[in-house]
C-alpha cells in the first residue's frame, strides 16, 4: 500500500515537470534555428570630402658660400633690385641702391694693376743676378789617407826633389820613399807616420828626419838636425 501510494506520487510530480521541459526545449531550438545578424545598410550614399586647399609653393636659390646674400630673382615685385647685404658696399652717385657699380662707370676708379714687390729703400726688387758658384773647397790634407801618394819638397837651399808617401804598413809605421833631394837626411827616408796633426819623416833606423804640419794646401817644417825648412806640395 505505502508503495503504491509512493509511485503516484512520483508520477503526479514528474507530469508536473513535463510542460516546463517543452518550452524549454522549444526555446532553445528557436535561439540555435534563428538567423545570423546582418550588417545595417544604408539606403543613401555618404556625402563626399570636401577638398583641401594648398598653399602656395614658393623656390628660393640656396645662398652661396661665404655668407652673401644670392643674386635676385626676376620675380621681384616692381624688378628693382634687393639692396645687397654686404655692409662695405657703397653705391656709386646716381646707381639705384640694388645695383652694383660696374667697371667704367662715373663714379667707380679702374681696377688697379698688381705692383711689382718693393724692397727695402724704395727699389723695385727683381730677379737680381744670378747665383755665382761658391769657391771649392781648399785641398788641405786631412788625415793620413789625405796624405798618402806624391809630394814635391822644396828644401831650404831652392832645390826640390820627390817624396811618396805610401799607405803600405811597415812595423807601425807606413813605407816612404825619397828621390832627387840634395839633403842627406831627406836621402835616406824610409817611412812616415801622422800623429797629433803632424808628418813624421824616418830614417832607416827610426830615426825622425823632418817634421811638418799642415799649412793651406801642402806641407810646412823643417829637417830635424839641421833645422833647415822644409816644404811640401802637391
């Protein structure tokens, strides 16, 4: 009996809930079956933009190197002329204040010819003369190697006679040799030395026969024993 009564009681409830259900699912395939939105049309054509007006293009030339100003355009009102900018120009009498003076005009002075250098004491300076060579340079001996080869020695009584110095060692000293002289000393040289600025002359021996220093482009002294002068050259 109690099951009885239960199961009618869960009947009358769901046969409650059987309207609720339809419309729910007749909303739901209304939502999912309804078309898609279109985009809104219009039935009138946009008005069109209105137009934009542009300025007036205008060209200037660039101005030149050095900071004038550039020559003017024809397009001056009037075709006179922009007075120039540079602050040293002065217009010659009757020249609009535009335009520059030109050469030949009232007014303007002749371009000045370039003037010859002047030098000291009011002289015009040329090209003046022409280098002249410098003197050679004296043949003083210099050295032992400026010595070696031939020598002419003027002895004290006038006469003279040859002397070679040669650069062919001997011991420490350098082989000489003499011919001609009338001086027995001078006769018997065999070897020469340079030292402290002066020739030595030697005897077979070793013996100093005459001693001489440099003096312009030859030789000057004087033979050891006799004291006699003595000179030699080139």
């Amino acid at each position: 009996m109690t099951t009885a009564r239960s199961f009618a009681s869960t009947f009358a409830k769901t046969a409650a809930l059987l309207p609720l259900l339809a419309l729910t699912a007749c909303a739901g395939s209304q939502r999912f079956s309804s078309p898609t939105a279109s985009a809104p049309s219009y039935s009138q054509p946009l008005p069109p933009a209105p137009a934009i007006s542009s300025a007036p293009v205008t060209s200037e030339p660039l101005p030149p190197p050095g900071g004038y100003p550039a020559a003017p355009s024809s397009a001056t009102a009037g075709g006179a002329l922009p007075p120039p900018q540079d602050p040293y120009y002065t217009p010659a009498p009757g020249m609009p204040p535009g335009q520059p003076p030109l050469a030949g005009q009232p007014g303007v002075p002749p371009a000045a010819a370039p003037s010859a250098p002047v030098a000291a004491g009011g002289q015009v300076a040329g090209l003046g003369p022409a280098p002249t060579a410098s003197p050679p340079a004296s043949s003083r001996p210099s050295g032992r190697d400026g010595l070696i080869g031939g020598w002419t020695a003027r002895e004290a009584t006038g006469g003279t006679c040859r002397v070679v110095l040669s650069s062919t060692p001997t011991l420490d000293l350098y082989r000489a040799s003499a011919s001609g002289c009338a001086n027995r000393d001078l006769q018997k040289i065999s070897a020469w030395d340079y030292r402290d600025g002066e020739v030595y002359l030697y005897q077979q021996g070793g013996t100093v026969a005459a001693r001489l220093r440099s003096s312009g482009g030859g030789l000057d002294g004087a033979v050891t024993k006799s004291g006699a002068s003595l000179s030699m050259n080139r």
